[in-house]
C-alpha cells in the first residue's frame, strides 16, 4: 500500500515537472454572486405590456400538449382542453397562482456537499455544453462525438473550479445505442464527477432511470429529499407546444420534485414572428405554461424560467448566435423572471463560428456579458460552443473556462481600503521612480491580479522562441495536460458497484426499447 502510494504520487511530481501551461489550481471554487445592479433593457412599463400580451396568448390562442395524461391532469385543474387538438387555454389566475407556487430559491445538493449550490437571487452558477452532436479538436478535426469524448467532457468539466453541474448532453455518444445511452452518461456523470447532477428528461423511462441511479448515489428515495439532487432542461416544441416527450420527463422529474428548466427555444423569424419583441411575448407564454404544469404536479417543485430566443439569419436561414437581438432577448428573459419571483436560465457560449477564431471569441462575448450582467442564475453551454451548437470544441472549452474564471474574479469586486489605498507606498517612491520592491508590491505580487492560464504576455521574441503558438493551439496543449492529471472524485465502492449492476441490468432490458414513452 505504501508503495503504491509513493509510486502515485512520484507520478503526479513527474507530470507536474512535464506541465508546459499553467494549470486551474489558481482558480477559487465556490459560490458566484453578482451584486451590481441588473442590466435591464426594458421598462418596467414595457414587461407589463409583455406579459399582458402573454397572457392573451394563454388565454386565447393556447398551448398544445401532446400527452393524454396532461391533457386530463389540466382538465381537472379548470383548464379549457380540446383533447381533439390537444390545445389547452388557461384562465390567468389558474397560471399565475400556480406560478406563485414555484420557489424563488432553493438549494440543489451534489454528490459531494462541497459543490452544493444555492440557486436564485444574485447567485451565478455555469453549465457546460448541451445537445451536441460533433467534437472537434486541433487533431482530429470534427467527427461525431463518442462515449470517449463524453467522458473527458466530464473530466474537464469536473476539473474546473468555475462548472458546477456535470452530466445532460455534452455531446451524443454515437458509439453506444440509443436505447441506454441516458445509462451511460448518468454512470460518467455520477463516478468521474461529483458535482451537480443533471440528465436529459427526455421521456418517462429517462427519466426514471435517472432517478433511480439518484437514489442509489444518495442512499435514500430522492422524492422524499426536502432539496433536490437531480435535474434537466425541457425545451417547449416552439411555436406553443409541448411534445410527449418533454411531458413524460416533466411528470416524472415535477413528481419527484427534481430540477426542471424549463426552456422555449425560439428563434425568431422562425418559430415565432420576426420582431424580438413577439419572440419574447411567445417565450414568456411557452415557460409560464410549463412552470405551471410542474406546480400541478407538485407545489413547490423547483424551476427556472429559462431563456434561449435568438434571431433566424435572413440570408441563409440558419439560426444566428451571438447577437445584439440574442443580447436583448437575454436581458428581457431575466427581467421577466424577476417579474414572477423565479431562478432564470439563459446561455453563456453561443455562437455560429466553425473553429475557435476570433468570430466564435467576440460572439460569444455577445452572449455571456448580457447573461452574466442580466444577473442569469444558470448560465448554459456555458463553455465549449461551435456551429451554433452543432459542434463542441476541445479548445472552446479552455477558451471559455478563462472567460468565466475572469468573471468570476471581476464580480468579486476589488477592495477600497486603507491597506489598498497604499498612501504611504506612494509617498516612499518618487517620482520617476517604481514600486517593482516595495513590501506592498512584494507581499502582492502573486495574488493581487488575475493570473492567466491561456493568454500570452511575453513579448515578441519570447512567443516566437516558444513556438508561436496562436490561443488554440495553447488551449490544445492544455486539455490534454488536464486529462493527463485528471483523477476521479472518490466514490464508495459499494455504491459504485451498484450503479454499474444497475445500469448493466436496465441495458439488458432496454435493448431496443422505445425510449420517449
């Protein structure tokens, strides 16, 4: 035993000696807040007027539910409902007395009470990539992502003090079958992790498996929890409807009292009228009636109002990230939120860039200032974005793990002191003179700034005689140094055994199985 732990860590000094880039060590974990003032894009005057022509929307036109069951359970709380069409119109004193019912904050419990986080109010919390189809890298160029990608996704997202939640869809694991994928990912996210645990709701059996290896990791029937441990994002089949299989996941997540986020995705000129303004009328529409619809099921199941309105690019047809109307559509979506007293989801990395270049760097910006100064609770594809979602980048990835490290240092905010003010180090040096050794310098010169692990501040000739290596190129260097290191978070072993006969049994049985009934 000893010697295997000496050998353990000769190895981590031999890997430490080899490191070519900085690492995360620098990076403080814990809770993000953001104490500024809201940005806000609107009047209050103008929410109103939104939510106003919500409600006639609700009211009026309706939201269809392709569900029997939901269709009965809206039914038997006043709803008007056209089973024939599946569209429900709901009074809005039904809709806002089962919003009211939603928490404003609540906490969410990890694996390790470490990465317990609270959610709502000024509280910033990130997520990485979702829905993703394709990985890429400097190496092998885009491919279809497999189970081999999915779980280093999870490492460098367990490594990073600035992620918070690990599982959902990183990226699809095209070598393994539809059928038990969900099984999978849930094993990666709750062994090589052991933060916030999402995964997909996508329909009962999901997610019913999902709470299973839930109650597993916590040892006890995660419903009868007075906090949640688990969660997932639904996405309304916009324009006003939601599909089966977003209803199956929402019954069974809401009845359990886990996370729902719930989220339109609109794109306007698309799936709802080209002018921003509708795009968020039919949004707040959309979200009210699904945070209403998991009230029903349980009163007081945590939710987000979520957010994910961009605009539709008129000169192809393809949807547009990272733009100034994605930018209002973000801000206005938080606004609301505040306006019914609930968490708020919005994104962090979007755009439509092909490659890690300077249009995928200042249309992410685009997307990630306004999440961040609109006070957004749960930052989404928070890291990793390419092709408008399509792709996740390897470097992305380490590009915008710098970005949120840089956020969370800047709204820590700076101190105002006697000892900051520094009156007297700026009596002792004179003029012409530097203050490189003064004890002030001296006792702060490692910690004072933000110290960077990506950028490059040499000068000319020191980049050259490093190899003149462009941001990804550095990034490349430095996911492979972290997945080098990596080592995973400690689990019971009986718990892991548990969770590998589990899955191994529901792969057995799901072979070939329908999933999203």
């Amino acid at each position: 035993m000893t010697t295997a732990t000496t050998s353990s860590a000769d190895r981590r000094a031999a890997r430490r000696q080899r490191r070519v880039v900085p690492t995360l060590g620098h990076i403080p974990s814990g809770p993000i807040q953001n104490h500024w003032r809201p940005l806000e894009v609107i009047t209050p005057e103008q929410v109103e007027e939104i939510h106003e022509a919500s409600m006639h929307i609700l009211e009026n036109i309706g939201i269809v539910f392709m569900d029997a069951e939901s269709l009965d359970i809206w039914e038997k709380a006043g709803a008007r409902v056209d089973h024939k069409s599946q569209n429900v119109k709901f009074d809005r004193g039904l809709i806002m007395e089962l919003v009211a019912k939603a928490p404003a904050q609540f906490n969410w419990r990890a694996r390790n009470p470490e990465h317990d986080r609270r959610i709502g109010g000024n509280t910033i919390t990130f997520c990485s990539n979702g829905g993703v189809i394709f990985a890429q890298d400097l190496d092998k160029g885009r491919r279809p992502g497999t189970l081999e990608d999915y779980y280093n996704f999870l490492k460098l997202t367990q490594i990073c003090p600035v992620l918070h939640f690990t599982g959902d869809q990183l990226v699809v694991p095209h070598d393994v079958p539809v059928s038990f994928r969900h099984l999978r990912r849930s094993y990666g996210a709750l062994t090589l992790s052991d933060k916030l645990y999402m995964e997909a709701p996508h329909g009962r059996i999901i997610s019913s498996d999902a709470i299973e290896m839930a109650n597993i990791v916590f040892g006890t029937d995660i419903s009868k929890l007075d906090e949640p441990v688990l969660g997932g994002i639904v996405n309304s089949s916009s324009p006003l409807r939601y599909d089966d299989r977003m209803l199956g996941g929402m019954i069974t997540y809401g009845r359990a009292g886990q996370v729902l986020i719930i989220t339109p995705f609109v794109l306007a000129g698309a799936m709802s009228p080209i002018s921003i303004a509708s795009a968020i009328t039919q949004q707040n529409a959309e979200a009210l009636a699904g945070i209403a619809f998991v009230q029903l099921l349980r009163a007081g199941s945590p939710v987000f109002y979520g957010g994910f309105t961009s605009n539709i690019d008129m000169k192809t047809g393809g949807p547009a990230f990272g733009t100034p109307e994605g930018a209002w559509a973000m801000s206005i979506g938080a606004q609301l939120a505040r306006r019914y007293h609930l968490p708020y989801r919005g994104s962090g990395s979007l755009n439509t860039a092909k490659t890690p270049d300077a249009q995928a760097a200042y249309e992410t910006m685009w997307t990630i200032w306004p999440a961040i100064m609109s006070h957004t609770n749960f930052v989404m594809h928070a890291v990793g974005w390419l092709e408008g979602g399509l792709t996740v980048s390897y470097e992305k990835i380490i590009i915008d793990m710098e970005n949120l490290a840089m956020f969370q240092h800047f709204l820590a905010g700076m101190e105002i002191s006697k000892d900051t003010l520094a009156l007297d180090m700026i009596a002792a040096v004179p003029p012409g003179g530097h203050h490189f050794g003064t004890p002030h310098t001296q006792e702060r010169y490692s910690t004072e700034f933000y110290s960077s692990m990506l950028a490059v501040r040499h000068n000319l000739e020191v980049w050259q005689q490093n190899g003149a290596l462009d941001t990804a190129q550095r990034a490349n260097k430095l996911w492979k140094q972290l997945l080098e290191e990596f080592e995973a978070p400690p689990i019971d072993p009986a718990i892991q055994q548990a969770l590998l006969e589990f899955v191994e049994r529901r792969e057995r049985e799901l072979m070939g199985v329908e999933l999203y009934s």
